[in-house]
C-alpha cells in the first residue's frame, strides 16, 4: 500500500516512490495463478488424498471395526462402574481401529510390491 505524501518541509522525511501502473508479463501473481489452476497447493492435495477410495476404505475398515469392539463389549451394567467400563470400550475400540486400518494398508503395500515384481520380471523377458 503506498504511503500518502506528507506535508513536512524537511529532507530527512521519507519521499513516496513513483510506482508504475504498467505489470510486466511475467509477474510472480501471474505465475502464483496458473500453479492454483493446476492444483499444486497443499490443501489440495491434501482434499485429493481424503477424496481417495483407499481412504474411503480405511476408513470403513476403521469405523466397523470400532464398532464391532464396542458391541462385543457391551454397555450393560449397573452404577457407577458403567463410565469406567465406557471409557475402556471406546479405548479398545480406538486400538481394534488402529489394529484393523494396519492391517489393511499392510495387506495393499505387500499387493503393490507383487505387482511390481511381476511387471519388473516381465520387463526382463
């Protein structure tokens, strides 16, 4: 933003700086544009990675496995007991989550590492 002129007489003042109106064509905005086009920021990519059907899946896989924790458990039950025995359900649930979610994305990198294999053995050949 440009300051405004002052009024003061002195030299020791700040002088404004003439500013053109002319842009040249290869500004850095003109640049910062074209790369938002493309979607090369890191919130996009990021919405691209969650928008992935393998994170869809994990977190299915995620989801069901929490709940199938907590119905194994079970709520029922009397008293004061009962918060204590919720909150050990839904730290189990959390760690059956985690457990499923390792699984899986164990069983997809030992399927991309058989696919590599055999398409670097049917390179050779």
């Amino acid at each position: 933003m440009a300051r405004k002129a002052t009024t003061k007489k002195s030299g020791a003042g700040v002088k404004p700086k003439k500013v053109s109106a002319k842009k040249s064509g290869g500004s850095r905005s003109g640049k910062r544009r074209t790369g938002a086009k493309r979607g090369s920021s890191k919130g996009d990519a990021f919405i691209g990675l969650l928008q992935s059907p393998l994170v869809a899946e994990l977190v299915a896989v995620a989801a069901t496995a929490a709940l199938a924790s907590l119905a194994e458990r079970g709520f029922a039950g009397s008293g004061g007991e009962k918060g204590k025995r919720a909150g050990k359900a839904v730290k189990d649930a959390g760690k059956a989550a985690a457990a499923a979610v390792g699984r899986r994305l164990s069983s997809e990198l030992d399927e991309i590492k058989k696919a590599a294999k055999s398409a670097k053995g049917g390179a050779k050949t």
